[in-house]
C-alpha cells in the first residue's frame, strides 16, 4: 500500500480507497478523533478510530505532536468540518510525545512564544502556512528569471570586498583571537590567516554579479547575506536572502520595468498556488486586528492589498519630489516625525517612507534618482552632478523592499568616484577592468527575501518568516 501525503488525500478524494498515512497528531478528541497534520497542506485529515479495538494504554498515547501511521479507508464524512475522513483498521505510534512538558497545545500560542521555541514552531498553523508560501516563493522567483533567459548565478559567500561600503561586515577569520599574530608596527599580520589577507561575510552578491552580466548578459543571484549592522528592528536580520539581478544593456527603467514585474509575478503566484495558506494569514491577521485600535488597523485585508499589488501600476516619482511632498505634508507640519525632513538631501526613514506609501500615494511606489551622498559608490552619476541613478521601491507595510540602480560604466567617473569615497582601487582592480573592457551600460537590483515574505504573509516582525532569525544577541538554535 503507498503512502499518500494529506495533501494528495484531500484533492484527489479517492472515496472508497484503502491507503496510508503518516503525520503528526494535532488534536485528539471524545477517544475517537483524530486530526492528523503532515506539513503538506493547511488542511488536517480526519481519522476516526474505534477505541475499543485498542487497549487504553495505547489509545493514552496518542497525544498531541505524537507521530503517528494510520491505514484505513477514506470514505465521505458524516461531521461537519471536513468533507471527508480515514476509517483506520491499523494504528502505529512512530514517536510519542509527552504531553507534560510538549510546549504546543491546540490553542493559539503568541508569536512571540513561539520565538522562544523556533524549532517547534513549524508544526503551528500559522508557520506552517508560512513556510509553504516562502517555498512557493523562492520556487517562483527562479521560474521568473528562468522564463525570461537569466542565468543564476552563485556568487561566494566569503568575499574581501565590502559591495555597499557601509562597513557592516562580519570578519571571517581563523587566527586564534587569544594570541593574534602581529606585525613589527603592532597591526594584525593578516598574512597567517586562512585567506592571508582580512576576508569577511558578503553583504551582496552584486559586484561579482556584474562581471558576469558582462558576459552572460542577464544573470541573477539568489542566496544568503549578512550584515552586522545593529539594527533590533521588525524589518532587520543580520543573516538575510537576497535576490539580485544584474542586466547588461539595460537602463534605469528597464531596472525598474523588471522589479515591478517580478514583484507583480511573484505575488500572483502565491495568490494562485497557495490560496488555503493565504486565507488562513488573511483571517487571521482579521481576527488579531479586532484588538486593535481603529487607527492601527490595515485598510484593505492581506487578500485585498495583494490583489490591490498585482492591479495597479507602481507609483514612479523622484527623490526630489518626494521630498517635497513630505516637506508639505501634515505629519512633517504638526511635528509628527520622529525625523523632520527639512531639506534636500536627508536620508529618508522608515516612517518617511511608509507615509509616502500608506498615506500619501495608497500604493507601491518606485522612488528614483537620490543624492549621491546617500546611495552606494556604483551607481551612474546623472547629468546634474548632484544625484545617481537609484531606485528604491517601497511597499506598504514595509517601506524598502527593492534598492538598485543603474550602475556607473563610465571608468574615469567610477574611479574618482570611489577615490572620494576611500573605496581602495586598487583592490578592485578586478571590478575596474570590467570598466576597462568593453564597459557597457548595465543596471540591477536587490530585492530582500523575507521583506517579500513579510509583505506577503502579511507577518509583522521579520523574525518570524525565516527559520531561524539571526539578530543582534541571537543565534540560537
Ligand atoms: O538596498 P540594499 O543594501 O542594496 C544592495 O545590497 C545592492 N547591492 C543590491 C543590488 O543593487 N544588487 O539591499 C537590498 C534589499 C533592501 O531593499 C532590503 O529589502 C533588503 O535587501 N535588506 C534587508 N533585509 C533584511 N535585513 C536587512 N538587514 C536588510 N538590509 C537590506
Ligand atoms: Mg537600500
């Protein structure tokens, strides 16, 4: 007899067939009723077992998180609340659980419980649910490159650049830090590390990206990157997925006409394949907003501001203009800010951005063409001297969720570029030469990972879309 996932089971509704199935108990009641949850789907089976064929002490085993093997026939259901259920002629407990001390009980538990108990978590409805999306994700984000002949592209995880220059890395090293060798001067004598020079964690796989877009023409990355900045924020992970095409040939719009739509098809997908999970965040996000004050509630539902994300164009204004509307608007007038924005030139803050989102525009928006002094050494220089050819997109809820740009092929302006930001040239000489050998106008993006899942879950604390959540002070588990 074949095993058949739950997933399997419930689709196919093979009334009438004997099968088995293995998965986890999730609530067990009147001695009679099992729910069984194998990972597989949203959904639990129902087995209905008849407790007198079975000695007590077997039947005190079955308990909430026990692994369990049942075979039996599935026939339509009789219960409301499941259109079907498994009549078992053959019940085996795989692994029990002690109900004493299991920590998950079939109730809701708060997220921030569940934190403390990471590795369990996945058995919950809730990060079930999650992680079946982040799958779906991930697998979509590779079919859309694909689709349109982009070639991924693995870029190392242990570099000796710094891409963003922002100084936020975490050095690799494998010198005894209780006897570090010096040099005559008393500085580090790197030359006995393992790389026999500083080496570090990579913060984004661009720069090695683009030489091979300078090649390949259309390539994309997609894995982990780290970054040691301290930020405890809900939007923040030291350890974090970044997805980052790099195309040759293409322009700022281009950049931007590609973020929009991988976001647009990306999100459909979900939207398509993973309808139970969804509804299930959806009411759930409906039920947690009652306790809400009316202020801080979503305006639209997570379904809605999904479809409301696929519908619409993204927004497209630049730094400037943004900053004029923020200038103007009524938080910056009464005080509101936390940052008042005054004058042309500031960085913008998650508050800034999410005012322009949820409250000015009510949609996606793609701001463009930032001061230079904000944005990263790569990016083209525009014509007014003053700002580069940036593009961040900012999502409801979210704020950043893409940043990229077109990139400075120009060699001579690249490399006085970097001199005035102390970016060593010589050092990235193999950055340069792609400048100096038929250098060709290009542009890329980044797009963070679990801010996707955040944005579409509909989750609120970063912390709990990825697995295991590094942050300052955490690496558990
Ligand atoms: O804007 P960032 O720093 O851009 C880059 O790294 C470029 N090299 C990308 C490129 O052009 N190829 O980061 C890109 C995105 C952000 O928009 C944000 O979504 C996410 O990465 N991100 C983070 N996500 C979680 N935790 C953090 N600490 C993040 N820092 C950035
Ligand atoms: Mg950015």
């Amino acid at each position: 007899m074949t095993t058949r996932s739950i997933k399997n089971i419930l689709q196919t509704e093979d009334f009438g067939i004997q099968l088995k199935v293995q998965g986890w108990v999730r609530s067990f009641r009147s001695n009679r009723f099992i729910a069984l949850n194998d990972g597989s789907v949203q959904g639990n089976l129902q087995l209905v077992i008849d407790f007198t064929q079975f000695e007590e002490s077997f039947i005190r085993r079955i308990a909430v998180g026990a692994a369990i093997e049942a075979e039996g026939i599935l026939i339509a259901s009789q219960g409301s609340g499941q259109t079907m259920e498994l009549q078992v002629s053959k019940l085996t407990i795989l692994g029990d659980c002690d109900p004493s001390t299991y920590p998950l009980q079939p109730k809701k538990h708060s997220l921030e419980f569940l934190r403390q108990i990471a590795h369990l978590r996945f058995r919950t409805n809730t990060f079930g649910a999650i992680f079946r999306i982040r799958h779906t994700l991930s697998f979509a984000i590779h079919e859309f490159f694909n689709s349109r002949g982009f070639y991924y592209l693995h870029t190392p995880i242990i570099t000796a650049s710094d891409a963003e220059g922002a100084g936020e890395m975490f050095q690799v090293t494998t010198l005894d830090l209780n006897n570090i060798p010096k040099n005559e001067d008393g500085s580090i004598n790197f030359k006995e590390d393992f790389f026999e020079r500083p080496a570090n964690l990579t913060v984004s796989g661009q720069l090695e990206a683009e030489l091979a877009a300078m090649a390949l023409s259309k390539v994309y990355t997609f894995g982990p990157t780290f970054r040691a900045e301290n930020s405890n924020t809900p939007r923040h992970l030291a350890e974090f997925w970044m997805i980052e095409p790099e195309v040759a040939f293409a322009d700022i719009h281009d950049n931007m006409n590609l973020a929009e739509d991988l976001l647009k098809y990306v999100i459909q997908k979900v939207m398509t394949d993973c309808s139970d999970d969804l509804k299930f965040l959806n009411d759930r996000e409906l039920e947690d907003e009652k306790q809400k004050p009316l202020a801080e509630r979503n305006e639209l539902s997570l379904l809605e501001r999904l479809r409301f994300c696929v519908e619409n164009n993204f927004e497209r204004i630049s730094y400037t203009e943004a900053i004029d509307i923020l200038k103007n608007s009524n938080p910056n007038k009464k005080g509101k800010f936390q940052f008042p924005v005054e004058k042309w030139g500031t960085d913008l803050q998650s508050e800034h951005e999410r005012y322009l989102v949820e409250k000015h525009f009510k949609k996606p928006v793609i701001l463009s063409d930032y001061p230079k002094e904000i944005k990263a050494f790569y990016m083209r220089q525009n014509e007014d001297g003053k700002t580069v050819a940036a593009m961040d997109i900012l999502f409801p809820g979210i704020g950043e969720i893409v940043g990229g740009s077109q990139r400075e092929e120009r060699l001579d302006k690249l490399e006085s570029r970097m001199i005035e930001m102390h970016i060593p040239t010589e050092e990235m000489h193999w950055y340069l030469d792609t400048r100096k050998y038929g250098s060709c106008p290009h542009a890329g993006f980044g797009l963070g990972f679990e801010r996707l899942v955040l944005f579409v879950t509909g989750m609120t604390n970063i912390r709990d879309v990825i697995p295991f959540p590094r942050f300052p002070g955490n690496a558990e588990f």
